[in-house]
C-alpha cells in the first residue's frame, strides 16, 4: 500500500504506524467477576486477607483500569471498532475440559457461573464476542484467529488481566501469527507493580507498540475524522 514503511523500516516504523479503524479490534482479557468484583476490594483492604497481599493489583483494577477501558471501548464502538472479550470460562460444569495446567492450579470458572462474565462496567453491548478459553493463551485454546480472518482484522489493541500473563500470552501469540498489535499500559494491571512494568517494557517495541488511553483513544478519533473529511 502507498505511503506505508517497509516491514523492515528502522526502529520499527511498520509496527509502530497507525490502526487501520476498519481493519481493527480491540480484545479485553479476563475483565471478569472471578477476576474482580466489589467483595474481592472489600477484602483486599482488610489486613490479613488472602486478598490484602494483593491490594494494590484490585486498587489499581477499580480506579485505573476499568474506567480506561470503558472510555476506550466507547470510543471504538464510535468507531465502527470491533470489540472482542474473552473469559476464563469452562466449557462443563466439573472443568474437565479444563488445561492441564489449570487443573493442577484448581482454576474452574464453570460454564455459564457469575464468575465467568464480563465485569458489567466494561462488559460486551449487543452481540459484541464473548471467547471463553481454559488456558493463558487465546491463540492456543480457542478459534479466535479464524473469528479475527473472518472479521478482517490485521490490527489488534489488546488490554486486561493479568499483564505478564493471560495479556502477554495473547500479545506473543497475536505478533507470532502476523496481527499488528497495540497495548493499552493503563487498562492493564498485574499482581505486582514491578511485573506489570516488566511485562510492558518486554513486550514494547518486540511483539507490540505501547499506548495510554488517552493516546489510543486521540488515534481512533483523529482517523475517524480523516475518514469523514
């Protein structure tokens, strides 16, 4: 296509160029009840909780994450912006068909339990995809690359829980079979401050380009203005 860089463009120019809007999804990791939920706040800020070890990870989920991640999808689905969740969700009541892994860390969200749905305050509207998956990684556990081959999506803006797992394991996997990737830093959180920026500085300028909100949020709309000009 005119005008665009070359794949192999210095400093990563290719991977670092502008979403395409009607090519474009955003895809939101594991923003679910099970994840968080206003009981599992309430415990975290009580000492001595299992939970309270990991305060600041649902502290920064309540006030930092959601309300970016409502914000950015807003502004997709102004868009025209596809917008694509996935959930921890097994496909049985006893997780039988649950990954190995996830059977020896006793990880079941049963099929079709509270647990496993989206987080109202940033949940699907509509008929919006709902993926449910039984192991960190999309790609590996589920057809989301042939729903994405379907919809005609080359660019992804991958966002969620936890950072340096469930969201690295998408954005390794995204980059690996030729998606063009953008991660939204502040609609991610991890259960340590230090993981999450590993995690971020890892992943940037490899297998993504990193962005905040607000920045992502400024692209989507200055394109949709070009397309209307």
């Amino acid at each position: 296509m005119a005008g665009l860089p070359a794949i192999d463009a210095p400093r990563g120019a290719y991977r670092e160029r502008a979403i395409v809007p009607a090519r474009t999804a955003l895809l939101n990791v594991d923003m679910q009840n099970g994840e968080f939920n206003a009981q599992i706040l309430a415990r975290a800020r009580m000492p001595g909780t299992p939970e309270a070890a990991k305060r600041a990870f649902y502290e920064r989920i309540d006030s930092v994450v959601i309300p970016n991640q409502a914000r950015l999808q807003e502004a997709a689905r102004a868009a025209g912006i596809e917008v694509i969740f996935t959930v921890l969700e097994s496909l049985t009541q006893d997780g039988r068909d649950r990954s190995l892994d996830h059977k020896i860390s006793g990880l079941n969200f049963p099929k079709g339990c509270w647990e496993a749905k989206v987080i109202e305050a940033v949940g699907p509207r509509g008929d919006e995809i709902v993926i449910p998956k039984t192991a960190s990684g999309i790609f590996n556990a589920t057809n989301i690359e042939y729903v994405l081959r379907n919809l005609g999506v080359e660019f992804l803006v991958i966002y969620g829980v936890v950072t340096d797992q469930c969201v690295e394991s998408a954005i390794r996997d995204a980059a690996d079979r030729g998606f063009l990737v953008t991660q939204i830093e502040d609609c991610c959180a991890a259960e340590t401050p230090e993981n999450h920026i590993a995690s971020i500085e890892s992943m940037n300028g490899h297998y993504c380009r990193t962005r905040s909100t607000d920045a992502m949020i400024a692209e989507i709309e200055s394109l949709s203005k070009q397309s209307l000009s």
